[in-house]
C-alpha cells in the first residue's frame, strides 16, 4: 500500500468522531470527521498552519473572510428550495463532444454534453456557443428532437471558471435558453487531507449553482459530493427538505472508480433512498463498471459515459463476439464520416448495458406487489453503507 493509500484508510470513517471535533464551531454543519487517530481534528491532520497553501482556511484570515463573503458563510440554512419534476432518463445515456467526422445528424432519444463545452469564455465574455435549442443541436451534430442532458462533471480548471464568470454573465440564464431537460450542477472539489472548510465552501459554492439554475428554469439533479459520514448526512437532510428531488448524480471517474470506494458510494447513496422512504434515480458519470450493482439497488437508474463515443474516434467497433476486450479494430476510408459506426456502437453499448442490468435485476429481486424486498447477498460489500 502506497503513503496516499495509507492516508486515504487513516481518515477513512473509522466510527467515532474525534473528540476535538465537537468544540468546532462548525461542527453541526461539518458533522465532524471519523479518524484512525481519534483525538485529532481536521486541522490538526490536514492544515499546515501557516496559511501559505491554496486551500479555504482560517489561517489564511483575510482571504478566508473574503472566501465566506462569496458564498454567504459556511451555513447552509439560507438556501431556496429546489425542485423536479418527473422525467423519462433511459438506463444509457451517450456523451457527445462535437460533431467532427460525422456528416450526418445523430438522432437518439436523449444525449449527454459537457457543460463547459456548451458554455466558453470568449473574448473575456462566458457565453453559450448557441442561443437556441435548435442551433445547439446542430452546432453538436445531433438531430432536432434530441433531448439533452448538461453533465457539469469535470476537472477543477473548467469549474473554477464557470464559478468565475457565471453570475456575472448569467451562465444559467443562457442554459436554461438552450431546452435542457436536466444539468449536473458542477462537482467543486471535496477531498480528505484538507481542513473541512475547504470541503464546506466547495459545498456551497455547488449549492449557489444549484440555486441559480432552478431559478433559471432548468431542472438540476445535485452531484452527491461527500467524503465524510457528515457530509452524506448533510444530503439526507438537504433531500428530505426538498421532497420532490428524486434525480441526484454521483461521478466514478476519480476516487469511486476503485471497486471498493465505488461500492461504498453506491451503499451509501441506497442507504438515503431508504432512510428518505422514497425512490431516488441516480444519474451515474463514468460508473458502467457498476452496472449490476446499481441494478440490484435501485429500481430506475441512468449511466452516463463517453465509451462509444471515443473508440468510434478511434476507429473501434463494439462486438461482444470479441471477447473480454469487445472494441476490435476497424477502419475508415479518407473523408469517409463516422456516423454508421458510432450510431451501431451506441446501440450495441447501450443494449449489453441493459441486458447486464437486466440479467442482475431477474437474479436480485422479487416482487411483492410495487415493492422491491431484497437483494443479492452474494457480495458482502452491499452489506455495509458509507
């Protein structure tokens, strides 16, 4: 086990806060972390003291006070309700990056585009790269009748600078103007070696974006970011004041792509849906690796990713007859487009994906009227929530 690994198990929950914990102030907003080491706080793990780092910190006073004007403070009781209505989400949703190679305009039920590919700065100005639903559509080759979903995933550059610009240029007000049917908020950053106001500000910086898309008109499922039994806490609560919300996003493309922190998540997200009493959607990034296991645990789901669309980039065509590596080689000729490749990996995709959760759903459940009342004991993870 490398240093990282030992670090991230140390302040892994272990079960009992630290005893330093509960004489934070923010400790009823935080919830306090669960170390190896259970005399030692947030701070005295993770904070060098000196406020000489890039971190959301009281030692760094004067930037710290400007860090709480820009979100209102580290309280999260000033937030305005959030609402959903129901939508259809397929179990597989494609990513789509441009329209480069394809002469044709892809036309499927519904896709996912990267928000920061929608919206750019541009001559020092955040704007959309269309006005209307229309022009987006075409602007990213997909056919008029496409429904679409922002996923606001991504690394900390591009969500740094939606944070920048967004309420000056009103960046909701231009998506919402774009017929989105859903949006992944962005995913700002919680990590474990850092004080826990850094995790708290990433929060509501999250919750501010959340706030100003509803407002807007778009419907946003909360990205469920959480490294603590605090923070999943936190969700329980924000969930259960906000009853209509039943889509919530989680993304396993970093940390939760790891088979045992993924199956945490996934515990732990199924352990808010029983405690709320109600049935959550989870909307997946990059977790089709957790196929069978979102199968067992919820009754509808949807997995997002870009598989299909980078291997038809890379001259790959989809075929289970393949083995266990299903993208065999093909090829293209000069200026030929990429459009019957990537329609047939699409639906070839996104129907094994279907057949997987199909095939653990038949094993895992049994019905006794509407409800669901067990699931698969052969993997012991499923056992245990976060």
């Amino acid at each position: 086990m490398n240093d990282y690994a030992k670090l991230r198990s140390e302040l892994r929950g272990h079960g009992i806060v630290s005893a330093s914990c509960p004489g934070c102030g923010l400790f009823d907003v935080c919830g306090g972390i669960q170390p190896e080491r259970a005399l030692l706080n947030c701070f005295d793990l993770a904070c060098c003291g000196t406020g000489k780092c890039d971190r959301v910190c009281p030692y760094k006073q004067a930037d710290f006070m400007k860090r709480l004007e820009e979100v209102r403070g580290l309280r999260f009781d000033d937030l305005k309700p959030v609402s959903q209505t129901p939508i259809e989400l397929p179990q597989y949703l494609p990513v789509v990056y441009h329209r480069y190679r394809r002469h044709d305009l892809f036309d499927y039920p519904m896709v996912a585009l990267d928000t920061y590919r929608v919206i750019r700065l541009n001559q020092q100005k955040y704007q959309t790269v269309a006005s209307n639903p229309l022009d987006l559509r075409s602007t990213f080759g997909l056919a008029p009748g496409v429904r679409v979903i922002l996923r606001g995933t991504a690394r900390d550059p591009f969500l740094e600078r939606y944070w920048q610009y967004s309420q000056r240029d009103e960046a909701a007000r231009q998506l919402a103007a774009l017929g989105i049917s859903l949006a992944i908020p962005p995913n700002f950053s919680h990590f474990l070696r850092v004080p826990r106001t850094d995790n708290l500000f990433n929060r509501k910086r999250q919750l501010i974006c959340i706030e100003e898309m509803n407002g807007a008109g778009l419907m946003v499922a909360p990205h469920l970011s959480a490294v603590t039994h605090g923070d999943w806490d936190f969700w329980f609560q924000y969930l259960r004041d906000n009853p209509s919300i039943q889509y919530v996003s989680k993304e396993f493309q970093t940390g939760n792509k790891n088979r045992t922190q993924g199956q945490l998540a996934i515990n732990a997200i199924a352990s808010l849906q029983d405690a709320l009493g109600r049935s959550l959607h989870p909307v997946i990034i990059g977790g089709t690796q957790f196929a069978e296991l979102f199968a067992t645990r919820f009754r509808t789901f949807t997995l997002i990713d870009a598989e299909p669309f980078a291997k038809t980039h890379h001259r790959r065509r989809f075929d289970l007859g393949a083995g266990k590596r299903p993208w065999r080689e093909t090829w293209t000729l000069i200026d030929q487009g990429l459009d019957q490749n990537f329609k047939a990996n699409v639906a070839d995709y996104a129907s094994s994906i279907e057949r997987r959760c199909s095939i653990q759903k038949s094993v895992s459940f049994r019905r006794q009227g509407d409800l669901f009342l067990g699931s698969t004991p052969t993997d012991p993870a499923l056992a245990h929530a976060v």
